[in-house]
C-alpha cells in the first residue's frame, strides 16, 4: 500500500546519544524524564532515557528535538484509543 502524498516523511537522528531530532512528528502523547511518547507518521514513538527534556517541538514543521540520554527506541502502530473504548481499557 503505497503512501499518500500528505503524509509527512519521518525520520530520526541521534547524536552521541544525547541529542535526538525527529521529523513527521504530529503530537506528544507523554513526557517525562524517562520517556517521551509521541505520534509520527510510522506509528508511536517510545522514546526511553534519563534526564530527557523536549528542546523544541514545532507543530507546523513535525520537528522535535531531544535532549538527555537516549537509552531505547520503540514503535507501536496505530493510535491511541478514543471514546467508548478509551474508558473501557482504563
């Protein structure tokens, strides 16, 4: 199934483990100083660490840059769930 053409591109960069940017990012979810989860144009993104910090974040662009020590990256598919099934798995 090919891509449409609004779909933004995404990709990741880290640098020295300290420094991570991402573009086709289109909200945070979740952040603390162990783990930012996000939404890109893959799937969420799970990003785990310590002392992590969100630097930027810019909506119009899909840029987000990271900060602190990146231990681990995951992706899960999908999003997150909506009404009626968002209260029954709480």
């Amino acid at each position: 199934m090919a891509q449409t053409a609004s779909a933004k591109a995404h990709s990741l960069h880290i640098e020295n483990r300290s420094r991570l940017t991402a573009s086709g990012v289109t909200r945070v979810d979740f952040f603390s100083e162990t783990l930012i989860t996000v939404q890109t144009a893959d799937g969420r993104l799970h990003i785990k660490g310590e002392g992590l910090y969100i630097e930027n974040m810019s909506a119009e662009t899909g840029e987000l840059l990271v900060k602190g020590r990146v231990l681990a990256l995951s992706y899960t598919d999908g999003v997150r769930p909506t009404g009626v099934l968002k209260r029954l798995l709480k």
